[in-house]
C-alpha cells in the first residue's frame, strides 16, 4: 500500500504540469511555447554601393563615374561618401557626399597631374554599416594621340565538338580630344592554324574612336597570337591577345573484338591532356542491344588524364556497336566499339558439333576393337586337356 501511495504521489505532480500547460496553450493559441526553435530573424536593414564605368580612360574630354547607393532590407538612412585615392598625384571628389532615404546617386570626378593608371576607393558609411567600391583610371601621355587595349587580352579555352574553336574579343580605341586623324586597324597571327578577322570596324573617322570585335578561330591545341596594330597619321599602337586553346586525346585498345557467348571482351580507353587541359571528363554508353551487357571501369576522368575499361558480356550471337562518348564542357568525343558474339566453338566446330564428333569417333572405336576382338576369339585353336590338338571333325582316327 505504501509503494502505491509513493507512486501516486510522483505521478501527481507531472499531471499538474501538463494540465496547466494544455489550459494555457488553448487558452493564449499564439503563445510560442518553444521560444528557442520557432524564433526567425529578418534580416536587417543595409545598403549597397557600385559605381559606373568602374573603368575610365581619361583622353581628356573629363569623364565621370556614377556612383549608385540601392537599399537593402527595407534601409532608409543616410549614407555619408568619401573618397581616398592611391597617389597624390591623383585627386577625386564627389557631389554629394551624402545620399539620404537609403538610396541615390552621386558623381566621382577625377583628374591628375601626371600620366599613369589610378584608383579611387569610395566608400559609404552608415553607422556601423559600411561598403566600398573602386574605380580605375588612366590617363594617357599628351602625345600618344590614342589609346588602344583589347578585353579580353588572354583567353583560355577548349576546342568544340567540330575540332574548332571560335572566341571573341573586344578592341576598342579611344582617341584623345587634341588628336584629329583617322584610325585605321590591321590585324596577323602566329600560326596557319589560327585565323583571325575584325568585324565591324578596321577604320575609325578622325575624332570619333569606337571598339570592334576580333574573332578567332583554331583548328588544334595550342598557344596562339593575335596583334592588332592602329595606325593613325604617324602614330601606330598595337594590341595583342592570347589565346591558350586546350583539348584532351583518346587512344583505345581493340574497337572491334569476337567473343564467345557468355564471356567477358575488354578493351581500354586512354585519356591525355593537350596543352595544359585540366577539365573533368565524363563517359557514357549507348546504342548497345539488351543481350549485350556493357559497362566501364569508371565514368569520370578527373583532370582529363587516366585509363577507363570497357566491359562488354554477350548471351546471343550477333554484331553490336557499342559507342561510348566523352564529354568536357562543350568538348564531346565518340568512340564506337563492334562486338561479334559467337557461339564457343573448339577446332572450328560449335559446341554440339564438336561433341557430337567426339561420340561418333568413340563409338567407332568401341566397335572396332570389338570386333578385333570378337575376330581373335574365333581364330584361336582349342586345347584339349591331354595337351593336344583336338582331331579335326569329318576324320576317323588311325588305327596300328
């Protein structure tokens, strides 16, 4: 009775806790009674900063960059701008300083006392929150007439799946206010594998500058360049861009293989990077019958160098093609394998032929070295017990 009563009295207690806990939850529904695990925070309030162009080439016509302040989270504060600049040489300011209602624009101008290439830091400033941006310009030489650069001027990439590849760059050509003369573009390669042409533009009117592309073509592996050279009046610039084409080779074992019903035919397919070519390379099978079964040892090449096998297991005699395609970004490579399954044959003959001679031919013998036999049992003399030959039958013996 006293163990029972002891129970009754720990259950009392935890019964009291949950009928107060049920009676405030209906009674307040919204009350959150796990604080810690339903608590969401939004997230707060902040600001960005970009500025446009980023990038300026100063001829002298005073170019300014736009520099953009957008709300973040719902921010409406003020935002305060300053600018800090990498060379004394160099000198900016900003109108306004200050951008309020959490976003707007202000303007970056920029000039300098000597030739060279710039940095402007600009950096917004609310509070504790704070975000910058940078702008780089260059000012050329009074005498250099124009300037010329190329974007991208290195290109790193991989032949398509035609064995070409085709990438574009941007020259662009900015003449200084002072410079009145046309100019006119020419372009030359490093290699007959490697064929370059200008499009729009190869002239521009004095005054006036502009940029054109500069397509690019090659037909292998290989380090390639391609020099732009502008020519106006007596003043020439040139350009080059580099072209780093990359590709990747195959090298296989048998691609035609005879197999026997229920055998196993491998062969290899071997991966090797050209030109610095470092990209993951995936596999896949196709085209192969449902009673040939295929598989490969793995279906990436990490890095584009390595050894996959190829599997492929026969249970009805025919011909198969089994492809198998490599792929690396816009880089596909195919592979077709011929199968010729066969029934097991020994000496030329199927199975069933072969065994069947076998029992032919023994039973043959069988019954020739019967009848060897049966023939020596027949001619062999009988004995009599005395020793010897038994009188012949038809012939009375003779009498003394």
């Amino acid at each position: 009775m006293d163990r029972r009563m002891g129970k009754l009295a720990l259950l009392v207690p935890i019964m009291v806790v949950i009928v107060v806990g049920v009676s405030c939850f209906y009674a307040n529904p919204s009350t959150n009674i796990f604080p810690e695990s339903a608590t969401q925070t939004s997230p707060s309030p902040d600001f960005s900063i970009t500025a446009s162009p980023n990038n300026i080439i100063q001829n002298g016509a005073n170019f300014n960059s736009q520099i953009q302040v957008s709300s973040l989270n719902g921010f409406t504060g003020t935002v305060d701008l300053s600018v800090t600049t990498n060379s004394t040489n160099f000198s900016c300011s900003l109108s306004p300083k200050s951008i309020s209602g959490g976003s707007g624009n202000s303007y970056l101008s920029c000039n300098s006392s000597a030739s060279g290439t710039y940095l402007a830091t600009v950096t917004g400033t609310n509070g504790t929150l704070s975000h910058s941006t940078m702008v780089t310009e260059y000012y050329p030489p009074p005498n250099v007439g124009f300037v010329t650069w190329a974007t991208p001027a290195n290109i790193t990439d991989t032949v398509d799946d035609s064995g070409y590849v085709t990438r574009l760059s941007d020259v662009a050509v900015v003449p200084l206010v002072t410079f009145q003369s046309g100019v006119s573009l020419t372009l030359s390669t490093n290699s007959t594998n490697f064929a370059c042409y200008l499009t729009p533009n190869t002239y521009f009117p004095a005054g006036t500058g502009g940029d054109t592309g500069l397509w690019c073509t090659a037909d292998a592996a290989g380090n390639y360049l391609a020099n732009v050279t502008a020519q106006g009046g007596t003043i020439s610039h040139s350009v080059t861009v580099t072209y780093h084409i990359q590709d990747f080779i195959l090298a296989t074992g048998p691609q035609s293989l005879t197999i026997d019903t229920g055998s196993t035919g491998t062969t290899t397919i071997t991966f090797s990077p050209l030109n610095g070519f470092n990209m993951n390379v995936t596999l896949s099978l196709s085209n192969y019958s449902p009673t040939l079964f295929c598989s490969l040892s793995q279906t990436s090449i990490v890095g584009g160098s390595g050894t996959a096998t190829l599997s492929c297991n026969g249970t009805t005699p025919g011909n198969y093609v089994v492809s198998v395609t490599t792929t690396a970004g816009h880089r596909t490579q195919t592979l077709a394998f011929s199968y010729n399954v066969q029934n097991p044959s020994i000496l030329g003959l199927s199975l069933a032929e072969f065994y069947s001679a076998i029992v032919i031919v023994t039973a043959a013998v069988l019954v020739a070295a019967f009848l060897l036999l049966w023939r020596g049992r027949l001619g062999k003399p009988n004995i009599n017990k005395q020793g010897g030959s038994a009188p012949q039958q038809g012939h009375e013996p003779s009498h003394f």
